[in-house]
C-alpha cells in the first residue's frame, strides 16, 4: 500500500538502457542524471577494488574490463540455466553465466555468484538515487515496466529486484501499454493502434483501442530474444571476419577484442541511423605473432548494414503477424503506428514497419523515454495528490491482457490450458482437485506458461502443493484451486475445501526462483 500524497516514480528498465519519470504538480518530468542524462545504461561493473558502479559511469569498463561487467542482464532473468535463450545469451556474453542450485542462472564475477535479481536491483537502484536527488525526497514507491511477454517468473524476479534497491514496486506494466498511455493519455485520443517495441534485448507487437481515458489491449504478441543487440552481435561477427580476412589473425577466444568490437559496433549501428557511411577504425585490436599491434579498417553503409541485418528486423514482422490474427485484424485496420525503443531509430526498421503496416508510423515521440513517460502517468494515477490532469479529468484505465496462456499438466505430458494468452486481465479460473489414495494428506499440482499442446515443451512456473488435508478415502476430499492472473500479469493462487468451505493452506514453489538461504544471502549483501 501506498499513502495518497506519496510521489511513485516510473521506471523503464531496459535490457540496454533504462530511464526514469515522474508527475510533479500535474507535469511529466523525465528524470536527467548528474550530467543531464535522462537514459541510464543497464550496466554493472565490479572493479578491483571491490567497489562497483552502475549506469554510464559503468559503460568504459564494458571495454575496458568485460569479463567483470555485466550487460544485458534482462535477457536472463527470470529464465532456467538450460533454457535455449541462456544458452545463446551465453555464447555472446563476455562474462561467466553459472548454474545455481535450482537450475537458475547466476553471473559469476572476482569469485561471487550474483542472482539476475540482485543485478537488476543495483540498476534500479541506481535510479531511484537520481531521482532521489532530483526531487529531494526519499523515493519509496514505483511501477516498473516489463516486456509484454514477460512470464510470472520473470516479472516477480522483476519486483525482486525493486525489492533489493528498496522500492515498493506498486505496480508492473508492459511496455507496450505504458507507450500507449503517454501517447494517449490526456490528448482525447480515440483510435485503434499498434505499439511497435523493439528495444535492446526484446521485440513486442501490442494492438490497443483507446478511447479517452480507456486503454483496452486487443492482442500481444512477443520475442523475448530479439531485439538490436542481435544487430550489434551480426556487426561484430562482420567485423571479426573482416579483421581475420585483413591480417589472417583469428579474434575467437579474445574477449577483450570482442567487447571493443562490440562498442564500435552499437556506435557504428546508431551513426549510419543519421549519415550513409561510417568508417569502422580500431587501433591495435589484437597483435600478430610476432607482437606487431594490428589495426581494423572497415567502410560500411546503410546498405551494407541492411544486408547484415535485415533478416533480424524481418522477424518482428512474424511477431506482428501473430498479433494481429489474435485480434482479428488486418493491418489496414490500425488508425496509427507508435514506435518504441531505440531499435526503432534505425532508417531500415522504419521503412520496413512503412512498407509492412501500409503507413508510416508516428515518429514525434522520443521512443527512449515514452515508456518511462507512461509509467509516471499510471504512478500518479495511483497516488492521487500528484495525480497528472485537471481534477476532473478521469484517471486511466488500463485493461490488459495475459501475456501467456497459463495451464496445468495433465497425463501423458498434455497440457491443460487454464487462461488462455491474450485473456484480459485481472482474470481467474478454477479447478476441482481430490485425492488419488486412501489417506492422502497432500496434493501436488505442476503450473505452466506457453502456448505448445505438451508440458515439456513449455516454461514451468513452479508446483503447487495443498497439504494438511483430513485423511479420508481416495476422491472424498475435494478442493477448489482458484488460479488468478493479476493486474502486474502474476499469478495468485488460492484454494478452499469444498466441504469445510475454510481456505486451504498452499505452497507454491517457483521453479526458475530462488531458496530462502539465496534470498537473505542477497538482501545481506545489499544492506553492506
């Protein structure tokens, strides 16, 4: 709970740069650093000294000292070690990604594992002190923005990790609505409209009605693993080859040639979005055998990069395609196209979402900072003394959907479908469950997200367990499991003895989480 006069900031934390807002006396402010820099990069570097620092002072040790700086954390939360986006997430990282004890990932950093969490909280961590220092106050409370295609676990890790920078995370949006909030909020707005979301790790395709202050999502769709570092990773390997072809020097295995590749890269991709041509130079890359230092000099152009690349920005496309046939709809049928995320400043992404929607899209919103915008927006919405709009203008009302069907195993490893994807939200559905033997106390229940006919082929939540239940004969105890998919998209499960009517104790443990000893071990380190 909050109390009415408390200021909730928003928060986008983004896979490659994060940015902050607020509603201050019914304005929007979006939150600038020290140095008047409203985008924060998602990074995390722990020097020899034992010190670490987060955001752009953390951006030089990305080259500098990869091994020990963490990148592109989002990509990983949430997400089991044997999960085929880790495992390609980890052929591009520089730095150690571990095995924890219950499959999860950690980094593995100067001989200490870090849970995803734990690096997420110190970036958010991060821009709660800048908003700290820009409006004088203790900050306490935020919403936090996810990918719309987020599963549960990934966006309880997300509120873990407000919990370890010391945030009451109030609320979880996705993206793609925050977008559309600050596009539509407040302006008399009524149209149907796609949010084009393609950030540094993630791509979201949203379709919205809004209708004043009603913002009712119609379809979403998503690629958790998509997104312009695949751009920066093709440049690179371009690059490498390039490099090897100049001097016959092979730069696999050198991590440090490969992270300055990657700067030069992420700087060569962002400088042909306003010229033709940019001229990749890196002085002494790697050595010869014999220790003379060897240059790259490389030419490219905006088609040169499309011929690298184009391929990656097709497959949004795919995504769009998914949305649309869930809302029923042609692209025809969209009144405007916003973009959002920086990947959308590229010419190419923006001539092909032209070509591919039949209109071009609207481009007189910064898409670095309309998510944080809109986050701000539902912040104040729900601390009504910074409320932003006149007194009688009615708050926002958001209604989403589920980012994933949710579903249960059944036998022969089918899977039951519960809520289906693109159900709006809040929604819940239940289920009769009883026991199977004489005497049994206890009862198990395995919770999955995907949309694939097979348990095995889709993400386990967790199991739920319903225990101390009266001994009796097989099939006498009967109860009712009420599943919930809340507002922040999280499941919420309760359950009740059909012939008691009292609740019923239940345990739900989540798969991709997180033991008791690893998460006081985490807060431990954070209130050093």
């Amino acid at each position: 709970m909050v109390s009415a006069n408390e200021l909730i900031v928003g928060i986008d934390l983004g896979t490659t740069n994060s940015c902050i807002a607020c509603v201050l006396d019914g304005d929007v402010h979006v939150i600038p650093d020290e140095s008047d820099s409203t985008l924060q990069a998602s990074v995390v570097a722990f020097l020899d000294d034992g010190s670490v620092i987060v955001g752009n002072e953390a951006q030089n040790e990305v080259v500098v000292d990869p091994i020990n700086t963490v990148v592109s954390a989002k990509r990983l939360i949430g997400r089991s070690f044997a999960s085929s986006a880790v495992q390609r997430a980890i052929q591009d990282l520089p730095y150690r990604v571990v095995k924890g004890d219950a499959l999860q990932p950690f980094i593995g950093i100067r001989g200490q594992r870090y849970a995803l969490p734990e690096i997420s909280g110190m970036v958010l961590r991060r821009m709660k002190d800048i908003a700290n220092r820009y409006v004088g106050n203790e900050i306490k409370s935020a919403v936090v923005t996810v990918p719309a295609n987020f599963n549960d676990t990934q966006r309880q890790m997300t509120k873990l990790a407000g919990e370890l920078a010391g945030l009451n995370v109030v609320r979880v949006i996705n993206e793609p609505t925050a977008a559309a909030l600050a596009y539509g909020y407040g302006h008399n707005v009524n149209a149907r409209v796609a949010i084009y979301d393609f950030g540094g790790g993630t791509f979201d395709l949203t379709i919205l009605d809004i209708r004043g202050n009603i913002f009712e999502v119609l379809a979403t769709a998503g690629d958790g693993h998509l997104g312009g570092d695949d751009f920066d990773i093709r440049l690179v390997k371009s690059l490498a080859r390039a490099f090897e072809e100049q001097h016959g020097v092979s730069l696999d295995g050198d991590k440090i040639a490969y992270a300055r590749l990657n700067h030069v890269a992420e700087k060569t991709k962002f400088e042909l979005t306003e010229t033709d041509q940019a001229i990749v130079n890196v002085k002494a890359l790697a050595s010869s055998s014999s220790g003379e230092a060897l240059d790259l000099k490389f030419r490219l152009d905006r088609a040169g990069f499309m011929s690298h690349c184009q391929d990656i920005a097709q497959r949004t496309f795919l995504v769009c395609d998914e949305a649309l046939r869930a809302a029923g709809l042609k692209a025809s049928d969209l009144d405007q196209i916003i973009l959002v995320g920086g990947s959308t400043r590229v010419p190419m992404v923006r001539d092909m979402v032209s070509k591919y929607f039949g209109k071009k899209p609207l481009t007189d919103i910064n898409p670095d900072e309309v998510v944080a915008v809109g986050a701000a927006i539902q912040g104040a919405a729900l601390a009504e003394d910074h409320f932003a709009g006149s007194p009688d203008q009615p708050r926002p009302l958001l209604l989403d959907v589920a980012p994933q069907s949710l579903g249960l195993a059944s036998v022969d490893d089918y899977y039951e479908v519960l809520i289906e994807k693109n159900a709006q939200i809040p929604c819940e559905r239940t289920q009769i469950f009883t026991t199977g033997k004489d005497g049994q106390t206890a009862v198990k229940i395995r919770i999955f997200q995907g949309e694939q006919d097979t348990v095995s082929r889709n993400t386990a939540l967790g199991e739920i367990e319903l225990y101390g239940l009266k001994a009796a004969p097989r099939g006498e105890v009967q109860i009712e499991v009420a599943f919930e998919i809340d507002a922040n998209g999280i499941v919420v499960v309760r359950a009740k003895d059909l012939a008691t009517g009292l609740e019923q104790a239940t345990r739900l443990r989540v798969s991709a989480g997180y033991g008791e000893d690893e998460l006081t071990a985490m807060k431990a380190r954070y209130k050093e």
